[in-house]
C-alpha cells in the first residue's frame, strides 16, 4: 500500500483550518453587529431574498432534533475521528477529490462544534421552552438569510455551507467512481 503524500496533509489542514477560521470569524462578525435573537435585526443586500440575520439552532439540518446539542457533539466527535482515520489510515487521501471534500466537511464539523460546545460564551437573552434567560447557549450560530419567494430557507453559515459542498464533492465523487467502474467491467 502506497504512503498518503505530505501534500495531502497540507491540503486537508489547511482547508480545514482556514474553512473553520472563516466560520468563526464571520459568526463573531454577524452576532457582533446584529446582535442575539430575537432582538437582532435584519441586514438586506438584496431586498427581500438575500441578507443577514442572526438566529440560534440547537438541532440539526433545517433545526431537526431541537435540544439534541450533546448529542451532536457526541456525533460530531465520532465524524471526525472516522474522517481522519479514513482519510490517513486506510489512506482515502491519496485521492486528491476526497482530501479535498474531507477537508471542506471536516472544517463544517468543527466550526458547528465550537458553538455546540459553547465556546463563544453567549447566554440566551430570551426565554422558551428550553431554556431561561441567561442559560448558556450551546447552539449553532447561523447568519445568512435567503428567501425563496415568499418562502424563508432556514438561516445557515459558513460552516453549513463547507459541510454541503463537502457532501456535493462526496456525492460527485461516488458517482464518478462508480461511473468509471462501470466503464471498465463493461470494457
């Protein structure tokens, strides 16, 4: 079995450390300038469709499993162990598309689990179901707002958008692979 390249290493590193360094300093910058929920307002750039918004999620994709935080840290954790084991042991880097997405993922999954950790120090300034006024938050801090029509997509990150390109290249990747499999028993 051939060694995984030193190349591949700063590639998954830095793509991991500069992806989850723009998510966390883009969330300090949008919660910083417009503030916690409920109280934060909106910053449009483009009308109605396109903007910022501050919002808490404590779930998952589209805020499923809402107070499931340490579980989410707990899968978080187990993600990046088998990402790094797959990618370094059994020497899934030696492809350069799946350093690649690994990285993108890897920086998704870190920069969600600083806030699922509690990390940036903010206290809930609000009261529901979960929580009282002053209970420290352990969520995800998503930003950027899209409205679809009329339609409000579920506010996101930089993170959340690492983690779907990462996935989008994973996806691609499979389908590329197996296209080629298929080309060559056909062969």
């Amino acid at each position: 079995m051939r060694a995984v390249p030193v190349s591949r290493y700063l590639v998954f590193l830095t793509l991991a450390t500069l992806g989850c360094l723009a998510d966390l300093v883009t969330k300090h910058w949008a919660f910083d300038k417009l503030h916690m929920p409920p109280f934060g307002q909106i910053e449009w750039l483009w009308d109605g469709v396109f903007g910022f918004q501050t919002s808490l999620n404590e779930g998952a994709l589209f805020g499923l499993g809402q107070g499931w935080s340490p579980l989410f840290v707990v899968l978080a954790g187990v993600a990046l162990v088998a990402l790094v084991v797959w990618l370094f042991v059994f020497g899934a880097a030696r492809d350069w598309l799946l350093t690649v997405a690994l990285g993108a993922v890897t920086a998704g999954v870190l920069g969600n689990l600083y806030d699922r950790l509690g990390l940036p120090g903010l206290t809930w300034s609000y009261a529901n179901e979960l929580h009282a006024i002053g209970d420290p938050v352990y969520a995800v801090r998503d930003w950027i707002l899209v409205m679809i029509g009329p339609w409000h997509w579920p506010n996101f990150n930089v993170a959340d958008s690492l983690l779907v390109c990462g996935a989008a290249l994973l996806a691609w990747h499979a389908f590329r692979s197996g296209s080629a499999k298929e080309a060559s028993a056909e062969a």
